[in-house]
C-alpha cells in the first residue's frame, strides 16, 4: 500500500488522508469492498482461493492483519501522536483534545489499549484481538 512506502515526515499525513478517505467510503458497502479486495487480492493468488476464513487464517498466520484492523491501527497511532507531540498546541492537537477523545476511546476499549501503550504494545493488542476473532 502506499502507506508504507512513505516518508517518516509524511507518515501521519498519508496515514491520516488514507484513514480519512476510508471512513467517508465505509458508509457504502460497494466502495469498502472494493477498497478491501486489492487488499486481500494477494493472499487469494498466493493460496488459490477466495474463501474469506481460510484468507484470514492465511493473514493470522503469515504475520499481517485485515484491512478493519490496520486501519484502526493506524488510526489510532495517528491520534495518540496527536496527544504525545512536544507542540501540543498545534491547532490539530487542540482539536483532538478538545473533540476527538470520544472517537479515540470508542476504538481505544474495542482493543484494550491505554494512552500510555506504545506502538508495539498496541500492534499486540490488535493482534490479539484479531486472533481471538478467529477463535485460535
């Protein structure tokens, strides 16, 4: 995905922008799956299929998470950067603190991750989300 391929300066913007686009796009089931199929193309060539459990078991297993899930990740990492920057005065810092906690928290409990986790900490915890999602 572009994603990873960007600047660590451009990091957070392309991640906001993708995370952005996806949440204006979800309401239509039409643009969120096609937004998830190049995202799960490669595992149905890899693996010959187009059953959604085994291409999932195939994600748990090879290391990489569903679309849902790494873009909460990444949505999260977002936010919580906007709290842990030394400028925290930046007209995108106040907002978040003044309006997007509820967003932030909403999402933050679904994965029972705290504000002090670090990135690690909350790629685990999503990780582990997603395997007790397919009961393993």
């Amino acid at each position: 995905m572009f994603i990873e391929y960007c600047t660590i300066s451009g990091e957070l913007f392309c991640d906001s922008c993708f995370v952005i686009c996806f949440r204006n796009c979800v309401s239509c089931s039409n643009r969120s799956e096609s937004i998830k199929y190049p995202f799960r193309s490669i595992f149905v060539k890899m693996f010959s299929t187009f059953n959604n459990d085994f291409i999932e078991q195939f994600q748990y297993y090879t290391g990489y998470l569903p679309l849902k899930h790494t873009i909460y990740l990444k949505y999260l990492r977002f936010l919580q950067s906007l709290t842990r920057s030394p400028m925290n005065c930046k007209p995108a810092g106040l907002l978040f603190n003044w309006l997007g906690n509820d967003e932030y928290n909403l999402i933050a409990h679904y994965y029972n991750i705290f504000p002090t986790d670090s990135q690690f900490a909350m790629h685990s915890k999503v990780r582990s989300n997603f395997q007790s999602e397919l009961n393993l």
